[in-house]
C-alpha cells in the first residue's frame, strides 16, 4: 500500500542506528523492547548494553541471581519488567528449551510478554505479519487517519490493532513496524511534531483540520495515591541498616531502610519521638533531612530521611536489624531515591 511504502521510505532514510536493529536474535530484541517499555531510548541504551555484556544469552539471564538482574536494573524503573524479565528468562529455558517460541499467539504466554511486545518480537526475530501497536503507532494512526477512538478502550485498542495490520507491509512485517515506531517516536512526536516537513501533510486528517493536538484520545485517567515515607537511616560503627522489600508493593525485592510509614504528613520531631525502635538506644545523633517528592507512575511519595547515629558501644538487645557496610550497601539493587541519598551523604560513591 502507499501509506506502508512512503513510511518505510522514509524510515530507510532516517532510522536511528541503534544496536537492538542489527540483530534478528529474538533474546536481544526482547530485551530492548522490555527496556524500552515507558523508558526512552536515550536512557535504555546503557542497560542495553550492560544487560547484555553480563547476560549475552537467554539462559546466562535466566541462571542469574534476581538480585543481581535488579542492581543492575537499577535507575529504570518499574521493577515489575526486571523481575518479569526474569522470570521469562527462566521459562524460555525450562519450556522451550531455551529458544523462544516464533509465533505471536505463543509469545503471549511467556511473563510479561503482551501483545505489543510479542508483535514486536514475532515481526522482527520472526518476521510474522503482525502489526506493533504502540504509544507512537497509536499517535501516528490516529492523526493521519483522523481517528477519535478512546486508545485506552478495548473498542478503541481493536480498532487501532486492525487497522495497522490492514495497512501492514505483508511482506517486510519487521520493517514497517520499526518504520511506524520510528517516526511516532522521532517525527510525528506527542508536543511539536514536525508537520510542516512531514511525508504525509497533505495526506493527513489531523493537520488538515488542524486538531494535531487533540489526537489521539486517551480518557482513561488514572487515580494518583499519596504515601508519605519516613525512613530512619540507623548507622553504627559505619554501617547502616538495610531491609529488602518482599511484599508485593512498589520497589519489591529492592532494599531501603527503616521505614515508617504514615497516612498524613507528620512533624519530625514527633516521628522520632514516637518511634518505638529508637527508645531502646541511649545515646544516639539524630540529623533530620528536608522532605523529597519523587513521582511513579501512579504514586506521588513524600520521602523524609532522619539520619539517627548510634554511639551506644553494644547494640540494645532484641535489636536484630542486618547492618551493611557502605561496600555492601553500593551492591545492592536499590530505589533511586534511595541511592541518590546515600550518594549526597557520601555514604556510597557516585557511579
């Protein structure tokens, strides 16, 4: 069709030059889509690279330790993807036997494989004809096209998925589906696409009728929760507590410190004085830090750090919390909140 010809024209000559596209190797196209899932490019590459100078292979992924996957996840985010990315590895070798399946419809069983990634992996590794929707295909759909469907509804998800594979090139899957995600993502970009240079201006529903800005349409809004999160930071003979996270909340399989958590904002110096684990040490520093916001996805934290300093010679009995030297506390999968802290208080190094 001409749409898929003009944009795969266009990709030929203005595809970024990225390592994941010199390589059919369904393991290493995997790997980048997962990375690159709600991460730019910009700041995936150097995990691609490190994820695949210390796991070159799907089964030298899957033998890892998950600890050592999340440190050096560290800094991406959404933790859910390294440990699903994980567990992928693993069922790849355990019921596949290490080769992962060729097919759309089979891909989508693996862990963290849906459509989108499946799509992308089975057109490039496999070059099965099946359309990549994603943000940018969606973007790039919905203005040429002029299509006002909801993308977050199941009716609009359907629509936007035919439509792609109705305009797929059935012979070179792979690259039409790069072209599309190319230029959602480098031309026809949410704020200041480049219209007035654009192969389809003439062509396009939403330039013509100038609501560029108002497509695609999302409705969908999702409700911000607000945690405020008071860490103590307990330090004796130069090492600190730290605790991993294994409850199925944010951050899991992550370490931080002593948390208390609050459903209010709460005045430091009642926090300290309240803290129960605190009374049983005599003598003690206690150097409390400005409230932090950092912003998730769906979460606004309120982080508060309250450096307490324990001079007590012989720790309190009962007092059975792990320490960790700072060489120790610079290996562990960490927030990133957590680790530019340290990294401000010189407790660990900047990497």
């Amino acid at each position: 069709m001409k749409f898929a010809q003009s944009i795969m024209a266009w990709y030929q000559d203005n595809k970024r030059m990225l390592p994941w596209r010199e390589t059919k190797d369904p393991y290493k196209i995997w790997l980048s889509e997962i990375i690159l899932q709600q991460t730019r490019v910009a700041q995936g590459l150097p995990y691609y690279a490190a994820f695949t100078k210390n796991f070159p292979t799907v089964e030298s992924l899957a033998k890892a330790k998950e600890q050592n996957v999340l440190r050096l996840w560290q800094g991406l985010g959404y933790y859910s993807r390294a440990r699903n990315l994980h567990r992928c590895a693993k069922t790849v070798m355990s019921e596949y036997n290490g080769n992962f399946p060729p097919s759309f419809s089979e891909l989508q069983n693996l862990p963290g494989i849906g459509p989108y990634t499946a799509a992308a992996i089975a057109s490039i590794a496999f070059n099965e004809c099946v359309a990549v929707v994603d943000g940018n295909v969606f973007r790039v759909l919905a203005r040429v096209f002029g299509i006002d469907l909801d993308i977050a509804s199941n009716e609009g998800k359907a629509f936007f998925f035919a439509k792609a594979n109705e305009l797929i090139d059935k012979k070179d899957p792979a690259n039409f589906n790069q072209a599309m995600m190319e230029f959602g993502a480098t031309w026809c970009t949410p704020k200041n696409p480049k219209c007035e240079e654009c192969i389809f201006k003439k062509s396009c529903v939403a330039y013509t009728k100038g609501v560029v800005a108002l497509l695609p349409v999302k409705l969908k809004k999702t409700k911000v929760r607000k945690r405020y999160l008071n860490y103590f930071i307990l330090e004796w003979n130069k090492k600190i507590v730290m605790k991993k996270r294994d409850a199925k909340d944010i951050w899991q399989g992550l370490y931080d410190f002593y948390l208390n958590e609050t459903t209010r904002p709460q005045k430091p110096g009642q926090l300290v004085e309240k803290e129960e684990l605190l009374t049983l040490i005599k003598k003690k520093e206690v150097n409390i830090h400005e409230a932090r916001k950092h912003i998730l996805s769906h979460q606004l934290l309120s982080v508060r750090f309250i450096w307490v300093k324990i001079n007590d010679q012989v720790l309190p009995d009962g007092f059975s919390l792990p320490f960790y030297s700072s060489k120790q506390v610079a290996s562990l999968p960490k927030p990133i909140v957590i680790t530019r802290f340290l990294e401000e208080m010189g407790f660990i190094s900047k990497v």
